[in-house]
C-alpha cells in the first residue's frame, strides 16, 4: 500500500513537471505581451475554488521561482559565476542556497507593491489581504527577474554582447515599471500619478535590496 501511494505520488510529480514546459512558455508570453489582462486573470482566480485555481497557466511564486531558474541556467550557459571574484560570503554559498537568495530578494518587488495596493484599497494590511495582491505581482515580476538577470549576465559574461545585454535588462526595467502604471493607474487613468508610484515602490523594493545586502557583507565580514 505504502509503495502504490509512493508510485501514484511520483506520477503526480511527473505529471506536475511535465505541464511546467508547456504552461511556462505559455504564462510567460501572455505576461509579457498581454500583461494586464495576465494580471486580471490572476486577480479572477481568487474567485474560483481553490483547487481550480490557475488551471490555464503557472501558480504565480511558482512562476516566479522558475523564471529565476533559467535565469540561473543562463549563468550556468555562458559559465559566469557573478560571485566567483567575490570574498564574501555569497561567493561561498551553494548553488541550491544562491537560488533561493534570489527569489527572496525579487519577491521584495512584488510585495512592494502588493502592500501598495492593499493600503490602496483601504483595507487593512493582514495575511489574507496580502496574499492576493502578492501573487499577482508575482507574474510581471517574474518576466521581470529573468530578463533582467538575463540581460546583466549577458553583458558581464560577453564583452561583445555588452550592449546588447544592458539593453536587455534596460528596456525589461521600463517594461516593469510601465506595467505597473498602466496596472496601479487602471481606475482613475492618472498615467503620471502611476508613474510615480510605480517608480516609488520599485526604488523602495531596491534600497531595502541594497541594504539587506550591506547587512549581509558586514554580518559575513564580522563573522569571516
């Protein structure tokens, strides 16, 4: 009994990976191209039970957690290691630690601006308040997180595709920051009031970033 429901187990997990490589290609392309209506969908799937939920395309921190896998398989592709001239701690951290690192830093971004429009929409900041606007903002966060991280990779690890790769991680910035005016300045059509939202939130998302950073260059250069 115990080896069947082991056995139906690794079938469901099989199943599970096996849809990631047609629902990945699929949430990525409709977010990057239709990305409001991406996030209209994602908002619409709280209104569904639960275990129909984000049936036509990936759970959003899962997607999020895959796109900073390819972003990762990127480095590993062109054999960059952003760390490797580093003496810090991070340059001693695994590969499996240094991914999850990552998604803890770009889920800074969507929970930004998730507590932007909880406070927003005059409601008070609690977990469940907060879970629905967090994955939506996990969706644009995760085209976010891959082609910029893609982008920099690109233009640290090949001289000759500098420019090409600063571009990419550029124009990923402006697509960030214009779907998250169009999305925060949907109702009222204040295109400028969004922008500056948009960009409030996301240099908060980067300063905390920054300082947890230095926090953990100095932790790790007391402790070394």
């Amino acid at each position: 009994m115990d080896f069947m429901k082991m056995l139906r187990s690794l079938e469901e997990l099989l199943y599970e990976v096996m849809t990631w490589l047609v629902f990945y290609p699929r949430t990525f392309f409709l977010t990057l191209v239709q990305p409001l209506k991406t996030l209209e969908y994602c908002r619409a799937q709280f209104h569904r039970p639960e275990e129909e939920q984000f049936d036509r395309s990936l759970a959003p921190p899962l997607f999020l957690l895959l796109s900073l896998l390819l972003s990762h398989a990127v480095e590993l592709g062109l054999h960059y290691d952003p760390f490797a001239a580093s003496q810090d701690a991070l340059a001693k951290l695994s590969q499996q630690n240094l991914i999850i690192l990552r998604a803890l830093v770009f889920a800074i971004f969507p929970l930004m601006f998730a507590m932007h429009h909880v406070k927003a929409s005059g409601l008070q900041l609690t977990r469940s308040t907060l879970r629905g606007p967090f994955f939506i903002e996990c969706y644009p966060a995760a085209v976010f997180a891959l082609l910029v991280g893609a982008g920099m990779t690109i233009a640290d690890a090949a001289p000759q595709a500098r420019l090409g790769g600063a571009s990419l991680a550029l124009a990923s910035t402006a697509w960030y920051l214009g779907v998250q005016t169009f999305w925060i300045s949907n109702l009222d059509k204040r295109r400028w009031r969004g922008f500056r939202i948009a960009l409030w939130q996301w240099l908060k998302a980067m300063a905390l970033i920054f300082a947890i950073a230095l926090a953990y260059g100095l932790a790790s250069g007391v402790t070394g």
